[in-house]
C-alpha cells in the first residue's frame, strides 16, 4: 500500500450504536482531515450509516456485482481483471461524493439469507479502495460473520462496540478472539457505549482488549435519531461525540 491508509472497522453485536459511533468516526475524520480523502462503507445489509450520515444512496455494490455478472453471463468475454477495473470505476461513479467524505453502501441482497457473494466483493473493494483513500471506516453488519468470513482481513483498526451487558462484552470477546487469526489488524480496541448508570462501570470486563471510552446512555441522541437528523447535528460535545473522539484519540488516529 502506498498511501499509509487507516481501515477503521466497527464491530459488535446487535443494536449497540455501531452505526452511530461509525458516523461519529467519519464526522471527526472530516473535520480534523479536511484534506485528506475518507471513506465511509455502510457494510451492513440491513442499512443505516447513509440515515446517520445524511447521505442519499443510488446505487449499491450488490447492483454493481450483479449487473457486472449479468454481463459475463450475457457473453462477454472479459479477464478478470478488467472486471475488477470495471467494478472500480464503477465504484467511483457510484460513491456519494460529499463535500467531505465518499459513500458506499454494501446494499441488500434478495437472494434469502446469502451475502456470501456481495460479502466477498466487498473484501475485494475494501482491498482495492484503500488504494484511493486516506481513511475508510466501516460500518460493520451485528455478530462474527464478516469478521469470520475475512471480509475484514485488511482491515488496520478494528474497534468493538458493546452495551454494559453481559452478552455485549462476551460478543467483543468472541470477535477479538477470532480476529486475532483473520484480521491482519494493528490495533484493536473497544468502546462501551449506552451506560445508564456509572456505578456500574467496574463490573464492566472485557477479556484482553482494552476499553478506549465509556460513553453514556444520551437521550439527546436518542431524540436526533427518531427527528431522523444527521451526526452532523449533533453538539460537538455530546456524549457520543466525545466518546468516538476520546476513543480516536487512544487509537492515536487523531
Ligand atoms: N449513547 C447512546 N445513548 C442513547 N441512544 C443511543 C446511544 N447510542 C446509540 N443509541 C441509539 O440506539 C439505537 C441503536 O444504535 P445504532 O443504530 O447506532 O446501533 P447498531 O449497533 O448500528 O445497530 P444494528 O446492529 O441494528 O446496526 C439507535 O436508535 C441509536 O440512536
Ligand atoms: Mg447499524
């Protein structure tokens, strides 16, 4: 890699603000990096950095996968690599270019419950624009699959989200365990995110990955999310946005 390009993956399991500190991520990349290029993946399916970003999109990376393979099927002969430069270009023409930072969102397969296809692309584009970019943060789908499937293998920060719960913290130590083998990662860390009470706080236990910040639970954002209102609206010091830039900060990525 020439450029020495920072691929921040947000991991952890359901409903425990990935999607919202990942927004955060890239809301604080633009504005301490004004001239760097960054790149926000929504990797999820199930959709949601776009909303949180404030980004339209038109058009996915699976619409881009199947329209490529309908064109070999239709005949075409073409090497490998010239579909892979197809499908860059492509990329390019589809990513919301922002004033600040480019988009792309992985989309939702129909095919019932396979993403293996778009999952593998996605691993390929992953390797392929980090080429193109100073920054990339993934947006990451809930559980082990992506992490297990290496569609994160180059992947140089890795940073697992987790409510106060048990079953949050177990998940974080199930997915560093697994990524310690299929994730090429530098570093690796955790953010506990939705604290109702912070007496509780030395209960908290996430086995060998060290907790970057603690964040409260902050009905504010709460509120901005049900208005459907972006990361950018939110105050610079909310509990949100100070809790991703302390945990950047660790990460000596800002
Ligand atoms: N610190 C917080 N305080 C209050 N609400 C929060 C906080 N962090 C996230 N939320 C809210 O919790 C919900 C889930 O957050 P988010 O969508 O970011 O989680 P996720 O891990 O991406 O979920 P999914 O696994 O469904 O993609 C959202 O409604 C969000 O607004
Ligand atoms: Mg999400």
């Amino acid at each position: 890699m020439e450029r020495d390009t920072k691929i921040i993956a947000v991991a952890g399991k359901g409903g425990v603000g990935k999607t919202s500190i990942s927004a955060a991520f890239v809301r604080l990349l633009t504005e301490a990096y004004p001239d760097k290029r960054i790149l926000a993946i929504d990797a999820d399916p199930a959709v949601g950095l776009s909303t949180a970003l404030g980004v339209e999109v038109k058009e996915t990376l699976d619409d881009i996968r199947k329209s490529i393979v309908q064109s070999v099927e239709m005949g075409a002969q073409r090497e490998a690599i010239e579909l892979l430069s197809e499908a860059r270009f492509r990329i390019f023409d589809t990513m919301v270019e922002q004033q600040k930072f480019s988009f792309l969102a992985i989309g939702r397969p129909e095919t019932a419950g396979c993403y293996c296809k778009v999952n593998a692309y996605l691993k390929e584009v992953i390797n392929l624009l980090s080429h193109d970019f100073d920054y990339v943060v993934i947006d990451g789908e809930a559980g082990i699959e992506q992490i297990n499937r290496r569609v994160m293998e180059k992947v140089t920060h890795l940073i697992l989200i987790t409510d106060p719960s048990r079953k949050g913290t177990q998940v974080v130590d199930t997915i560093r365990k697994v990524a310690e083998d299929l994730v090429m990662y530098d570093r690796c860390g955790a953010v506990v995110n939705r604290i109702t009470d912070p007496a509780l706080i030395p209960y908290i236990h996430v086995n060998n990955t060290d907790i970057l910040a603690y964040i409260p639970a902050d009905s504010a954002h709460a509120a901005n999310d049900i208005q459907g209102l972006t990361v950018f609206d939110l105050p610079e010091d909310s509990p949100v946005m100070k809790g991703a830039r302390e945990a950047l900060v660790k990460m000596e990525i800002l």
